[in-house]
C-alpha cells in the first residue's frame, strides 16, 4: 500500500508528516478537565514551552477556552484577551516552533494568525459554531484542523445518538472536506474528536475504524490523552491515566494517525519512536 507523505505549509515552510508528530498542550484556561495542563502566569507557560520543544515536541496547540464536558462558556473577548499574553510571550521566547492555536470563533483565529504569527487553526467545531470560519482560514491559508463534534461543549454529551455512527462522522468530513477545498483550503488536518458527542463504547468503536479514515488522504490528528474514555473506563483520575493514553497512542499510530496531540510529550514522542524502530525491522 502507497504511504501517504503528508506535508503542511507552515508560514512558507514545508513540515513532513511522514513520521507521526506530537503537539503538546497549553491551556490558558482556570478550568480545563486535566489540571496539570492549565498554565496561566508568563514563567508557566515559559517553563511548559521549554518542556515540550526540550521532550521532542514538533508542535505546541494554544487554548483559551476549555472544551470539557459542560464547560463554562467565556466571551470572544475573554478568550482573546487570555490569548495575547500566552502567545505574545511564546513568540518572543521561541519564534520557532510552529503555534497552533485551539478555538472556533473566525474572529480569534485571526486575530492570533494576523498579529501572532499562528501557523495553524484547530477548530473543535469543524466550522459548526462559526459561519465565518471556513472563509477565514480560506483567506488566512493556514493549515485547518476539523474536529468532528455535534452540539457544543455544553451540550455535546447529549448528541450521542446515531443512525449510523461511523457512516455519520464519514458523511460530515466529506461534505467539509469538498467545501473546504472548493474555498482554496488545501491544508486540512482531520480530528475524529475523540471524547466530544460520543458514548465511552462509541469512542473505542472509533478507534477500531480510525483506519477507514485514511481513505480521505488527509492527516489525522488523534487527542486522547488522559480523556474520560481512559480514566472512566479503567476506574482512575485523569492523573492516573497515562499509561492507558500511551496504549491508545501505539493503537492511533498504528492506525494512522499522524499528530498526537498530548499531555504528556515525552512519552508520547517515545511512542513514536518504539514503532518507528518496528518498522525498520
């Protein structure tokens, strides 16, 4: 089988996909569900930046507005105005790692493009809670990652019925992905949306046919880590869910995934690396 050897334009730069790459997260957010992500003062996010690039890290994702389940809604402002400091100082300190930045509102995601240097959009909504979005990372020509979710973060958890499940999340990329590119949008990246408007079951279901989703030809961004789909199930805390998210992670690769998008960096990149060694074999 041909191997996809997927590349994103980073502000002019061509980043390879053809190794599975980590993001590592920072959450400019009070209330994000795992508490060790949550960096709000200038030397945190310093310190967790440093810690990504220095653990292998390939890309760090920025969020202002956390998308847990029945998560507190904060204005556009409020989560502009957590935003600037973060990535002002990110810029400043380390111009070089590509920024991507988590939100859903268009007037964000141009804001931190236009005045930040934001090389990549990751939007939860996949364009369902803006209309503008898709025009503005058409006229942005950034790298665009779509997550699949229904409702909102508010009420996500009450979406989970399906006709069909994976037919359902297949139909909704198609009509994106044929909409994105008839607007200019070649850099797509696909986010199952692992944890967002799916059933625990649903979610592993998922993972067992993440594969059928290489048949879009696109990147696929896989964020697990530390979710409720892991905690729940094996009866623990978030705290204590690392090594169900690295078992996840070996399957996701495995799978197809090429980003991981993480908590914890370095075993996430020591993931990669162990089934990169397999291969060589």
């Amino acid at each position: 089988m041909k191997k996809n050897l997927f590349q994103l334009n980073l502000s002019g730069n061509l980043f390879s996909l053809e190794i599975p790459q980590v993001m590592g997260i920072i959450n400019i957010t009070p209330d994000s569900f795992y508490a060790g992500s949550r960096k709000q003062s200038e030397l945190d996010i310093l310190q967790r930046t440093q810690e990504i690039i220095s653990q292998g890290g390939s890309f760090i994702d920025v969020g202002a507005y956390s998308s847990r389940p029945g998560a507190a809604d904060v204005s556009a402002l409020e989560e502009m105005n957590r935003l600037k400091p973060a990535l002002k100082t990110i810029k400043k300190h380390y111009p070089s790692i590509p920024l991507s930045v988590d939100t859903f509102r268009a007037d964000v995601a141009r804001m931190c493009v236009e005045e930040y240097g934001v090389d990549i959009i990751n939007d939860i909504s996949g364009g369902e809670l803006d209309s503008n979005m898709f025009h503005t990372v058409a006229d942005l020509n950034v790298p665009y990652i779509m997550m699949h979710m229904k409702g909102t973060p508010q009420n996500m958890q009450q979406k989970i019925a399906y006709g069909h499940f994976e037919q359902e999340v297949m139909t909704y990329f198609q009509k994106k992905i044929d909409c994105l590119l008839g607007m200019g949008v070649n850099d797509l990246i696909l986010d199952p949306g692992f944890g967002f408007s799916k059933t625990l079951e649903q979610n592993y279901q998922m993972m067992n046919w993440l594969d059928d989703m290489k048949q879009f030809h696109l990147p696929i961004l896989v964020g697990v880590s530390r979710k409720s789909m892991i905690y729940n199930f094996l009866g623990c805390t978030a705290n204590d869910a690392l090594n169900g998210t690295s078992v996840l992670h070996t399957i996701a690769i495995q799978k197809g995934a090429n980003i991981l998008r993480v908590h914890d960096v370095k075993e996430a990149v020591e993931t990669v690396k162990l089934i990169e060694m397999l291969k060589k074999q």
